[in-house]
C-alpha cells in the first residue's frame, strides 16, 4: 500500500498491486487494472518510487508467526 494525495488534496491508501499505468500530463494519473483512473498530487517519478519500495517491502517483511497451544 502506498500513500498518495488526491488532486483535491485528500490524502488516501492504494494498493499498489492494482497500477496498470501511471501517466504524466501535466496532472499525475494512474490507471488501475479495473479501468479506473486517479488524479494524484505526486509526480510520476514519486508514485513510481513509492511503488518500488512498495514491492521491495512487501517482500521482506516475514509473516507473523502463530502461537501453538501449549507453546
């Protein structure tokens, strides 16, 4: 997930698993893969590096482990 801001200045989540496409003209939009677009604040080049250290993250991060009765 990644934090992001909408044209009108509310901020808001989105999974970054959803981008299709990001394009700059001069506003930010981001295409998710339902067809749906986002006008955001952020650069391309930000959206872009906040997905990146998204999937990086996303990664890394070990699951949580599961307490066993009796343990």
């Amino acid at each position: 997930m990644i934090k992001l801001t909408r044209i009108s200045k509310e901020p808001f989540i989105l999974n970054a698993d959803l981008i299709r496409y990001v394009e700059s003209r001069p506003d930010t939009y981001i295409t998710l893969v339902s067809g749906e677009r986002v006008v955001v604040l952020e650069s391309m080049d930000v959206v872009l590096e906040r997905a990146v250290q998204y999937q990086q993250q996303k990664h890394l991060i070990p699951a949580p482990r599961r307490l066993v009765a009796g343990t």
